[in-house]
C-alpha cells in the first residue's frame, strides 16, 4: 500500500509513518512544522527535544533499511497539497495535519480563527486535491470524541437514527463540542461527509479519544525515532500533566470536581486502528465513522491512578481540587459506543499499573527538564475570566 501521512513531525504522525514502513508499505508524510513555530510562539518544549523531522527520516533509513518520503509544506497551500497527492499517488491517506489543542484555541480570536482556517481549508485542500489526483484512494482523517461533548444520552459512533413526527432518517450524530478546536474537527467531518455524498470519496472519520504513551516498537529502537510527550496547559493531556506534577513533588491538580469523563487510548492502539482502517477501507461514496478509545476515565480516577503508582515508586502525592479553567459539565452521563474498530481486529492495550509505572519512570528520569511555569492554567474559557476564581465547592 500506499500511504501518505499529513502531519509526519507530529506525536501520532512520525511513529504511523514508522509502523507503516515497517510492515513494507511506501510511506510520505508531509509536514510544515507549524507545531514547533506553535511550541515557540508559547515558549514551551515537549519533555525530550525531538530530532528535526529529516534527522528522523535519516535514522529510520539506518535502523530499519526503509526510506520514508518527505515532502516539506503547507495543507493550506492547495497547490502544494496537490502536486504531493499526483506525484505519491497514495491508496491512504492519513490526515493527521492539524491545530491539536484546545486551549490554544481558546487563548484569543487570533488562534481561534487560525485554528479553524488552518484546520478547515487545509481539510478542503485535501478533499479536492483527492478528488482531480487521486480519487479512489481512502482517506482516514483523525476527528476526536470531543467532537460529541458530554450529552446526556448514548453516544453512537457517528450516526443516529432520529424518528421524527412519524419520519424516520439516518443522520449526522448531533455535536455538542467543548472548544473551537473541536468545532474545527465538527466542520471538517461535516465537509468529509459531503464529499462522500457528493462526489463518491471513501472516507474514515476516527474519532479519537486522549492518546497516551511514547513507546511503540518502532520508536523504541533508536533514540533519535522517539515522539513527543507533552505535559503544558496548552499542548498537554490531563494524564500527563499529573504524570509531571507526581514526579516532580507538585499537588496533582484536578480542575473542578473532576467528575469530566474522557475516552483514553495508548498509542499502541492509535496505530493499530488506523492500520486496521487502512486494511479495511470505506466503500466509496462511504463515510464511516468509528469511535477510536479503549477506555473510559474522569479526571479524579486519573489522579487516583497517577497517585498510587507515584506510590508505589516511592513518592507521596496529594490531589488538590483547582478552579476549571475550562467550561464544561464537571459532573454527567457518558456512555459512547466503541465496537466498530474491536469488530475490525482490536485487541486493546489497557491502562494498567504496569503502562503506567512505565511512564511515570520515564517522566521521572527527566525532572530536571520541566519547565514548572508550564504547567499553570492561564487560558480561561468563560467570557468573563472571573467566573474562573471561584472556589470549587
Ligand atoms: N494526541 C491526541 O491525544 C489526540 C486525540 C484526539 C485527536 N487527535 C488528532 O490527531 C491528530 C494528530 O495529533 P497529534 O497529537 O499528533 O498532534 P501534533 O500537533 O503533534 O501533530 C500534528 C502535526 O501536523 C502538522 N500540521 C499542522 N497544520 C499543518 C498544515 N497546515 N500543513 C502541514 N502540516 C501541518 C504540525 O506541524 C504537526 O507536526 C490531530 O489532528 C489531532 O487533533 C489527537
């Protein structure tokens, strides 16, 4: 097969690409680094620096014997994206090559509207680029649970079949998304499903929950293959951020009640979902979306789990309720649907003490790089940033 991956330098990107070339595929990806122009616009770094994207290309000919194609550009630039799509000539297309963050998006109209355009334009880019150069290869774009919000009813994978004063219809699940980051990836999978509709594109929507972990096998093999891992208010997770504050003596802090449930995956699993997307593509004319998470957690059981295994390592950590910077149901029903990928082949990896202890030694091993300012929350959702000093009850 054929594989170009848009978003190459990033956390996901570069070990797809790997896992890609490692089972004999002909793999591109495509990058413009805006993720490290981002990292310096807010002064942050990942945990370990991550080699430039062509020392990576370079260490993974040498360790592996496979070359992985690099093309050096912008998604937004339509040109660019279509003479990458005629020259490669991909079966897939993994589109990874997007603004990931949504407290970034949620700082200033500024990163707001660059989100949103940089996010959506270089979607169309994509899709019509697809359309004139490409057009039965399978497109697999990387959406996010967050796309659904938390609404007080089962989430389905994508669709949902609504009756209606007697009618009956298969539509669009109904979005109810937390930032204009996850607006961004609620318009694109609009755009995405249109295309399909439309002009008869195969497309998979994967609707991905929090990643965790850096270690996949091919990462592993050499320390100029590893990814990022990021622990800052604007590009880090929640599991990663506690991860930091155990190892380096700080409370955990759980903003609000801590009640927030979330869909986790380890990106073993990322991989291997969207290789068993690539393997098993949609029809054309198809728009298929799969709900891509193993796990379902709330905020304080992450804590609770970070907690015991900081422990079990010798570190005594408390858990400390913090005003939310965010805007969102601290306490709610969630039950979302994730059968489609397990029917396809998934065996999960789960979030036991041992993955977990894992990378809480990782983390530890490298204290002596957090940047503690990092890891505050500044970036306030409520129109009047007061509403955020509350005392959590
Ligand atoms: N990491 C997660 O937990 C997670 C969860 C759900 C969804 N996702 C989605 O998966 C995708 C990958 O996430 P990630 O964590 O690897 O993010 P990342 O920021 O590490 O990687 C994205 C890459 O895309 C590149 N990029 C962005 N805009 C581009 C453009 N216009 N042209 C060319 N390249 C561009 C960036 O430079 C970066 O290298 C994103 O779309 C993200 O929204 C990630």
């Amino acid at each position: 097969m054929r594989v170009l991956v848009l978003g190459g330098d990033g956390y996901l990107g570069w070990p797809t690409a790997m896992h890609f070339s490692a089972r004999g595929d002909d793999v591109a990806v495509v990058d413009n680094f805006a993720k490290r122009q981002w990292e310096m616009e807010e002064g942050i770094e990942p945990l370990l620096p991550i080699p430039p994207l062509h020392k990576r290309v370079r260490a993974w000919q040498r360790v592996s014997g496979r070359e992985i194609g690099l093309y050096v550009g912008d998604l937004m630039n339509h040109r660019f994206v279509y003479k990458v799509l005629r020259e490669f000539q991909p079966d897939a297309v993994v589109h990874y090559g997007e603004q990931p963050s949504a407290p970034y998006s949620m700082q200033n109209r500024t990163t707001a509207v660059d989100t949103q355009i940089n996010n959506i334009v270089g979607t169309l880019n994509l899709l019509f680029g697809m359309r004139s150069h490409c057009r039965d290869a399978h497109l697999i774009k990387l959406g996010t649970m967050g796309e659904y919000g938390t609404p007080n009813i089962d989430i389905e994978e994508g669709w949902l079949e609504v009756e209606h004063n007697g009618r009956k219809d298969r539509m669009l699940y109904p979005k109810k998304p937390g930032s204009f980051y996850h607006l961004s990836k609620v318009h694109d999978s609009h755009n995405v499903e249109f295309a399909c509709r439309i002009w008869g594109c195969a497309a998979t929507d994967l609707n991905q929950g929090v990643v965790y972990g850096v270690d996949t096998e091919e990462t592993k093999a050499d320390p100029d293959l590893a990814t990022s891992f990021h622990y800052d208010q604007v590009f880090g997770t929640v599991l990663n951020r506690f991860l930091v504050q155990a190892a380096i003596g700080e409370p955990l802090s759980v903003y609000g009640k801590g009640g927030q449930t979330r869909g986790f995956l380890n990106i073993r699993d990322t991989l291997k979902c969207v290789e068993l997307a690539a393997d098993n593509p949609a029809a054309a004319g198809e728009f298929r979306v799969l709900n891509q998470f193993t796990e379902q957690f709330s905020v304080l059981d992450l804590a609770n789990r970070v907690q015991a295994v900081a422990k079990a390592a010798g570190h005594d950590t408390t858990i400390v309720n913090t005003p939310n910077p965010r805007v969102e149901l601290e306490e709610h029903y969630y039950n979302a649907r994730h059968s489609g990928l397990v029917e396809l082949g998934l065996e999960p990896h789960l979030l036991d003490d041992d993955a977990l202890g894992k990378m809480f030694a990782t983390v530890s091993a490298n204290v002596g790089s957090v940047d503690r300012n990092a890891l505050a929350p500044t970036i306030l959702w409520a129109r009047d940033s007061r509403a955020c000093l509350c005392p959590v009850p």
